[in-house]
C-alpha cells in the first residue's frame, strides 16, 4: 500500500508521463 502511495506521490513531484500513460494516451487517440 505504501508503494502505491509514495508512487502517486512522486507524479504529483514530477509530471513526467509513465509508459503506461503513454501506452494509454496512444490508445485513446486510437479509439478516437
């Protein structure tokens, strides 16, 4: 639990794109 927590932690610190956000973003733009 803790891990999962300090991760949304450090998106907020930093606003850099996870690959799987860019795996999402590309399958959005897909299904669009």
């Amino acid at each position: 639990m803790s891990k999962s927590q300090d991760a949304k932690k450090n998106q907020k610190k930093a606003p850099v794109k996870t690959a799987k956000e860019k795996k999402e973003e590309k399958r959005l733009k897909k299904s669009k």
